[in-house]
C-alpha cells in the first residue's frame, strides 16, 4: 500500500476470514521510517510482514513485527 505516495506496511481487519476487511488508519510500517542508507529507496524493503511471538525464560511474551524484502527488519510490538 502507498501512504502519502511512500511504499508502507499496514493492518486490515475484519470479523470473519472471509472479510470484509478494513484497513487501519495509519500504516505500522512507513518506508521513510525504515529507509537504511545504502539498502535502497523508501519502502523498497517494506514487503512480507509478519507477527513473531517469543516467550522468555519468565514466560512472558514479546511480540514483534517482521518484515523485509533482503534484508530482515523488525520492530518490538508493545
């Protein structure tokens, strides 16, 4: 999806899998927040999100999303 013309990850959500779905307002990921010097344009990178739960040695969980084209970026969902 292109948010003000920038290449950007987003979350759509519906009621059954089916849909229909709707989109959030704001994207979870900007390419201009993730464009890293030398690894291309804004939002080249900003493909094939997913969620990564991990559980520590507590048990508490963390939450993450990945996402990324050659190189693997994420973020700590809080």
């Amino acid at each position: 999806m292109k948010w003000k013309g920038i290449l950007s990850s987003i979350m759509a959500v519906a009621d059954e899998p089916g849909g229909p779905y709707t989109a959030t307002s704001e994207p979870l990921v900007r390419g201009a927040d993730t464009w890293v010097e030398g690894i291309g344009n804004y939002g080249h990178h900003d493909i094939d999100p997913t969620v990564w739960i991990d559980t520590d040695e507590e048990g508490n969980e963390h939450r993450y999303l990945m996402w990324g084209e050659h190189y693997v970026l994420y973020r700590r969902a809080e």
